[in-house]
C-alpha cells in the first residue's frame, strides 16, 4: 500500500517542520509532500493537516478553504481543543477528521490513516495532555509551552484577550494565567515588551511553501520559497 500523502498547514514553518520531523518514522505510511505556511497546498494530497496553533487566520475560514481546495482530498484538523460542540461544528464546517494533539505518535499516524479509509473521523485521545511533548513550536527553546507560545503568538498579532479566549476554545481566567506564566518565562513586564520579544523571537507568521513531491524516505528538502 502506498503512503497517504499529506500535507501540513499553519501559519508558523516551525510548526510544520516540528510535525513533519514528528511523521518521519512513519515514512513508510505517511508521506509529508508539502509544508505550508499561509500558503494553499498545490500539490494534490489524501489529507491536509491543519494545525491549530496560533490560527491567526481563523479556523473556520482557513477549513473551509482548505475543504474548497480541489487538490486535497480531505481535511484533518490538528489541535489542543477537545469541547466536543467545538469538534462536531469543525467537521461540520467541512473538516473531514480531528485529531486531538494529546495523542502519542502512533495513535496520530493511526488517525491519519483512519480518517484517511473513511473511518472513525474524531481521534480525542487522552484528556492528561501535561507530559505529552511532541512536534516544534516558536519558543520552546526559551521554556515556552506550546499553549503559553500560542498566545504569545496572538498577542504579538495584536489580539486582545476576549479574541484569543475565542480563538484558543479557552477562559479569559485561562488566558490570563498563561499569560502570567509566559512574561515569567521571557522575563517581560508589560504586553509591549512581550510584543517586542514576540517579533524579537519569530513569533510573526511565516510566508514559505515547502514542497517535496517525491522524497527520500523521512526527509523534507525546501524547493521553493515565496
């Protein structure tokens, strides 16, 4: 059987990358053609991976753009959230499957490769995401959690906390305690130094296109940038 063709999709190439380095054991079963930040896949895939993370764009129009894409067979929706109204309303809004980030590796290729023969579309795995690390995200040298890199993320886009509780599925309370947490871990004082660290440390979205149609089994080669 042939690999499932995949590529994967977010405003962030750190992000991509981290998912695609993620997926390189599994070569054998998914096969990661492209890497696209705020760019439309352009090469024809089984699945297009949406990873939620900082969606400055907004999920539900960047879904239904990628569901509208005639060169994606479906979409796979890639993210933290699992309220199970915010879950069913992304398929609804065209996503083919969802799959929660608490998954280890092999249960992520396993949902891939579900979602890809019209099986089970919701993969919510495990509710205890703490201990669960995988992929890349801007930061994390700095000791930034992914969660707390994704709101860093939308305030350095200039979001107000209102906006990033409903982009992020998350509490104003919650918003504001990892807000908290990052300024200890940056050692920032105010939403402008933040902002200033943020810009400072690649926390604006990337414009790339990284495709590899055919190649070599785990590796990702950059062939064209824009």
């Amino acid at each position: 059987m042939d690999p499932i063709r995949v590529a994967l999709v977010n405003d962030y190439e750190v992000v991509v990358r981290g998912v695609a380095e993620m997926l390189r054991s599994y070569h054998n079963r998914i096969r990661v053609v492209e890497l696209d930040a705020n760019k439309q896949v352009n090469h024809r895939v089984d699945i297009a991976l949406y990873d939620t993370f900082a969606a400055t764009r907004g999920d539900q129009a960047a879904v239904r753009e990628l569901a509208s894409n005639p060169l994606v067979g479906v979409v796979a929706v890639y993210s933290w959230t699992l309220d199970p109204a915010h879950m069913e309303a992304t398929l609804a809004n065209g996503a083919g499957g969802y799959i929660s980030k608490g998954l280890p590796a092999s249960g992520f290729v396993a949902a891939l490769e579900a979602i890809h023969a019209d099986g089970e579309r919701i993969h919510a795995g495990r509710k205890d995401i703490s201990a669960v690390v995988m992929g890349d995200w801007p930061g994390r040298e700095g000791g930034l959690t992914e969660r707390e890199a994704e709101i860093l993320a939308l305030i350095t886009q200039g979001l107000g906390n209102t906006q990033i509780a409903e982009r992020t599925h998350l509490s104003i309370n919650s918003i504001k305690t990892y807000i908290r947490s990052c300024y200890r871990r940056i050692g920032a004082n105010s939403r402008t130094n933040a902002v200033l660290w943020g810009i400072e440390h690649g926390f604006q979205p990337d414009r790339v296109r990284i495709t590899n149609p055919e190649p070599k089994p785990g590796s990702v080669e950059t062939r064209a940038r824009a």
